[in-house]
C-alpha cells in the first residue's frame, strides 16, 4: 500500500505533505477484503520532495528492525503506526498466510 506524501502544484513545484497517520499493525482490514492483514515492513522517507533519505522497518523473528545504510546495522525499533510522518510504503501479509 502506498502513501501519497507529494502533490503538484502546477509549473513543476511539488511539495511534501508530512501530516501525521496513524494505523493498526495487525487485524488490518482493506475494503472490499474480507481477510485480515499484519503489517510486516514499511519504507519511510526522509526530508523534501528533491532530496532526502530512506529507511525501512521489517518484522523479523526477534522483533521490529530499522535498516538504514548510513548506519551499516539493523537497530531494534518500537512497532510504528501511531502518528508516523515519515512512511510512504506498507508492506502487508494476510494473516493466514504469515506462519504458512
């Protein structure tokens, strides 16, 4: 699933829009779906719409990780999904498929 965080506004100026959502991390429901899904990664963006930079966070085993390649290693993080302002992708699995 994406999120849009940018928008035209005529002669090639596009901004960012860094409003806060917030979202489940499990039992998620899609419209027109009647299975549930867990979020199992997200890609977050950043800084401005010319310049910035990613990270992602992944569910593993042992929890939530953050990969950042400025970093060089994965750091254990907190789940996400509460007033985040930085995610623009979301990684989902349907429930009945995550221990399959």
């Amino acid at each position: 699933m994406e999120v849009v965080r940018a928008r035209a506004h005529g002669n090639n100026f596009w901004s960012k829009n860094t409003a806060s959502i917030s979202f489940p991390i499990t039992d998620v429901k899609l419209p027109g779906f009647s299975r549930s899904y867990r979020v199992v990664g997200t890609c977050h963006h950043r800084g401005t719409v010319n310049s910035g930079h990613w990270i992602t966070k992944v569910l593993t085993n042992g929890g939530w990780h953050e990969l950042d390649d400025l970093v060089g290693k994965s750091l254990v993080t907190s789940p996400h999904g509460v007033s985040d302002d930085s995610v623009t992708i979301i990684l989902l699995i349907a429930e009945d498929k995550l221990h399959a």
